[in-house]
C-alpha cells in the first residue's frame, strides 16, 4: 500500500466527506503519515504538503515537525473510506514559486489529472505546454520543465464510494462492490 520507506504515506483526499459523488474533484485536505505513529497529520496548506512530500526519503515526517506536535496526541484525520484517499509519490519536486499544481479527480475514479496553473492564472497539461509557456516568458529565470511533475496519485481503491462505475481492464464499465475492492 507504501511505496515509501519507513512508512510513512503521503495523502491527498480528493471528494468532501459526505460522499456525494457531485462534490467529486480536487483535493480538500493534505496530509502526511508519522513514520514513528503512523498517526496522520493534517498539512495547512498545500504548500507545507509539498514540502515534506519532497523531502520524503531524506526526511521522513515525524508529528513534532509541526508546532506543538505529538506522537502522543491523537490523529488529525483517520484513514477511512469517508472520503476518497490518494497517495502521493515521495521525492516529487515542489511547485516553482508562483504556480499552483491542480490535481482533479476523474468521474469514475480511474485516476487524478495533475495540471499546474500559472501566476496569470492559464491551465497547463503537458510538459510541451509548460515548456512553450516558460519560452515566452523568460522572467521565470532558473525554472525549467523538470521542476514540473505530472505524475499521478495513488487512488486507495478501499476508500472509492461503493456506487462509483468503474472501467474494468478490458475498457468497459463495471460497477464494483465494496467487497469486490
């Protein structure tokens, strides 16, 4: 379920909480596991999130990293299936200062589309798109397309709502069950 060393897991939480799948889209809340607790951490902001997450391996997120943290205190946030969990890859550059990276959630819970969204606010989806950008406006001096990563979470198939359609691997759709998951 990890692919991270000392067990520490990263997680989005795509969906509110109340499992209706019209709220379905972007991320609401990120955390971040204690590899000593393995209590999960709620992140202020997306920011703080993406800090750890890059420094994952070399750092591995402890709960006294955040003011006033605790192993002995309880969870900020349960894993559970009250809302749909993502895990994030380790070691994912952090989002060059000014932009905004978007991860949405498809319909049918296949996958997240990652996007980054410029200071002027235009939606890019490909690394072209990010390189064509950066070509026409050269005051993002030191940023290159390798500081951009598209690379898709993780979705936790125990956590998807039991009524979501799902592709199967022939391409058709299936409706799975909880227990089929």
């Amino acid at each position: 379920m990890n692919d991270m060393k000392g067990g520490q897991e990263i997680s989005k939480t795509p969906s509110s909480s109340k499992r209706t799948l019209s709220s379905q889209g972007s991320v609401d809340i990120y955390a971040a596991q204690c590899k000593n607790c393995l209590k999960w951490r709620v992140m202020d902001t997306q920011e703080e999130f993406e800090e750890v997450r890059s420094k994952a391996t070399e750092e591995p997120f402890v709960c006294s990293r955040k003011a006033n943290g605790s192993c002995d205190e309880p969870a900020d946030i349960e894993y559970d299936s009250t809302r749909t969990w993502v895990i994030d890859k380790p070691n994912l550059p952090k989002t060059p200062q000014g932009f905004k990276r978007s991860l949405v959630l498809r319909k049918d819970y296949s996958k997240l589309d990652a996007y980054y969204i410029t200071p002027s606010g235009k939606k890019l989806r490909t690394r072209n798109e990010i390189g064509a950008f950066l070509k026409d406006n050269p005051d993002f001096k030191g940023v290159t397309v390798a500081d951009f990563d598209f690379s898709s979470p993780k979705i936790m198939q125990d956590t998807i709502p039991e009524i979501v359609e799902q592709k199967d691997s022939s391409n058709k759709k299936a409706k799975i069950a909880k227990g089929d998951v």
